[in-house]
C-alpha cells in the first residue's frame, strides 16, 4: 500500500502545482471560471462521498479501491483533452468521482491492515511518503511546462493518468486483504446499522466539526489564501512561493518518521489541539510578510515551516481517531464522512479568502484565521475519546 501511495503520489506531483495555470493560462479559462470548476468538483465529491462509504462496508475498501483507480486513471489522462468548458465540467466530474472513492477505501484498507497501536505509523508514513512523491513529481514537471508548449502540459497528464494504473497494480497484489466473502457480506447485512448511527454518534461527530473548522481554517486557506497574500500583499515574486512549498514538503519527509515516535504515548485529543495551536501560529508567522516588506520572504518560508509541524501531528493522528471510533462494520461510512470535511473546507475555504483579501482586509483574515484555530485546539483538548488499545508483546 505504501508504494503504491508513493507512486502515484508521483503522478499528482506532476500536474498538481498547474491545475489552475492549465485551466486558465493554457486552455484560456477566466479566474472565475477556473473557480467555479474547481469548487463544483468539491461538491461532486461531497455529493458521491456517502454512496462510497456504503459501498465500502458492503463489498470491502478493495474492490471499491480497485474502481476509483481506474477511474481515476481514465479521468486525469482525460484532463489533456480539455478545450471547452463543458470538456472541464464533464471530465473533471469524472476525476472527483475517483477521487472520492480512493480517499476513503484507501483509509479503510490501511485500517484492516494495521493494529490500533500501529496507526499513527501507517498514516505518518503514507504522509510522508505522499508528500515525497508531490514534490518529487512537482520537481520533474517544473523541467517539462512550458506556456509556449501546451503539449508539455497534457503529457504531464497523461502521465499523472498512468500512475493510478500503476498504483492499482500494486493493489492486485494484496489478494483477499479488504475482499468481503459471500458470507461476510451476508453477516454484515444482518447487522444494525448505518447513516444513523454515524449521526447519533455523539463523539465522532464532535470530531467531525473539529476536523472541519480545523481544514477550513488551515489546509483550504492554502491554495489561494496564502499564494494570494504572500504575492498581493508581501509582493512576494511567485517564484519564491516555490521555495515556500519545498520547504514544507523536504520537512515532512524527513522528519514525519520521527515525529510518529513522539506521538505514541501523546493523547491523540492532545496531538490535535497540538497541530491547530501550530497552524494558528503559522499564520501568525505569515502576518509578518504583510507588516515588513523586507521579512516577506523569511516569512512566508518560515510560516510554511510551521504549517508543516502541524501537519506531520495532524496527519497520522486524525484518521486514528476516526478509525478508532469506527465499528468495523461501519468504517467505510466513518472514513468517508471524515473525507467530507475537506471537501467542504476546500469549497468554503477560498471563497472567504478571496472576499477578504479581494476587499483589503488582510489582517481581519489572518485575526480570523488565529483566532478561530485557537478555539477549534480547544475544543479538540476537550475530545473524550476512547483510550488506545494496549499493545502487548508475546513472549
């Protein structure tokens, strides 16, 4: 599983820092259009999540995992055909439906393979290992565009197409891990429980709301806010964003194993109010772009330092949490509802960036941003969750 995510974190890397210069610089898309798409893609996803997640406790994360690859494969080897932008809406339609499967099952099928005691490891692994294919394949794309070479661009997609393939390759491999037997499924049909009771669950949907402010206020203020800032009011040359981003992806991969270590014996409900108190002080970090013209570089470098911390903490912790709380019977249904919460921070996310910063007010952003991190670490410190099972050796 954890080469399969590397390679094709490879592919994503390829064409991730160029979705919106494809979409507007190449295919000749307005801003506001590219906006529209990539916000309809969110709700694309948030709309299919729920009908993954049963599927995922009916049939196993594997089959289900298996269907979102090739999926995916066939729509982002697609995204090079692009001209118009019923051709966007159409195959980027496809594309989020994809994605929307693998998250979840891909979550699922880690879970069945790793222990309780062991998840911070896998999760803080395939982060790390996630963020060394993006900027691996972010370093190669960055040798092959070129404005003046639209076919530059559909290669990188169509390479980012075959990655999915290859990663579903390596999935084939797994044999029965996260198949359901005939039996299986006919046990957990008789079994109570659905939707319902992933609502009623008091707890995981105190993390639920947790999760969402936290991505709303951190991950999804990414893309757009921070670029946005950092060049509008640090007047940062976009070339020195890139040095930003690798500082943030070279710290995750070289310090996520170790950082996995420390976090064994934290309290998750500690690990989490941990990451957000460091993504208030990230953005905190950022204010100083906005304040001296000469700290703009140092600024956003060092903001994106911080931000990294609390990634690597946020990362393995929160989908252990979730995986915890989750009957076995219902985890696909826990897994998914978790992957709603970026999908609906990625869709609130730049639409309040952009009202914000558009108008001038960049301090109300940053003064909202801290402050509303600051009460989403406190009310994740005050999580009851359920304590670690306890790992004991064999003789």
């Amino acid at each position: 599983m954890l080469l399969g995510i590397t390679l094709s974190a490879l592919g994503n890397g390829l064409v991730l820092p160029f979705a919106f210069v494809y979409l507007h610089s190449v295919r000749g898309f307005s801003t506001q259009m590219a906006g529209v798409i990539f916000s309809y893609t969110a709700i694309v996803s948030l709309v299919v999540a729920p009908f993954v997640g049963t599927l995922i406790d009916k049939w196993g994360p594997k089959p289900v995992l298996i269907t979102s690859l090739v999926i995916s494969g066939f729509g982002y080897a697609s995204v090079s055909q692009i001209r118009t932008v019923k051709d966007a809406f159409l195959i980027l339609t496809v594309c989020a439906m994809g994605q929307s499967g693998m998250w979840p099952s891909q979550g699922a099928l880690n879970t069945e393979l790793t222990p309780d005691h062991l998840r911070e490891r896998i999760y803080g692994s395939q982060f790390a290992l996630l963020n060394l294919g993006l900027g691996l394949g972010g370093m190669v794309s960055s040798l092959i565009v070129s404005l003046e070479n639209p076919q530059s661009f559909e290669r990188l997609y169509i390479g980012d197409g075959i990655s999915f393939f290859v990663y579903l390759g390596v999935v084939l491999t797994l044999r029965e891990a996260g198949h359901r037997t005939k039996e299986e499924r006919v046990t957990r049909a008789k079994l109570e429980g659905g939707w319902g009771d992933v609502i009623r669950d008091k707890t995981f949907v105190k993390v639920w709301f947790v999760a969402l402010f936290a991505i709303f206020l951190s991950y999804s203020q990414l893309e757009m806010g921070f670029t946005s800032f950092a060049t509008s009011v640090g007047h940062v040359k976009p070339s020195r964003l890139a040095w930003a981003y690798a500082v943030n992806t070279a710290v995750i991969a070289l310090f996520q194993l170790w950082i996995i270590k420390r976090l064994e014996k934290l309290p998750r409900r500690k690990g989490l109010a941990i990451a957000t108190l460091l993504w208030a002080l990230s953005w905190a970090v950022l204010s100083m772009a906005g304040i001296s013209k000469g700290l703009a570089v140092p600024a956003i470098i060092l903001c994106q330092f911080v931000f990294a911390l609390g990634e690597m903490i946020w990362s393995p912790v929160l989908p252990a949490v979730v995986n915890q709380l989750a009957p076995e019977h219902l985890r696909g249904r826990y897994n998914s509802a978790s992957t709603n919460t970026w999908q609906i921070g990625m869709i609130m996310g730049p639409a309040s960036a952009g009202l914000l910063l558009g108008s001038g007010h960049w301090k109300l952003w940053i003064g909202l941003l801290m402050f509303g991190l600051l009460l989403v670490s406190f009310f994740a410190s005050r999580l009851k969750l359920p304590e670690r099972e306890i790992h004991l050796p064999s003789d």
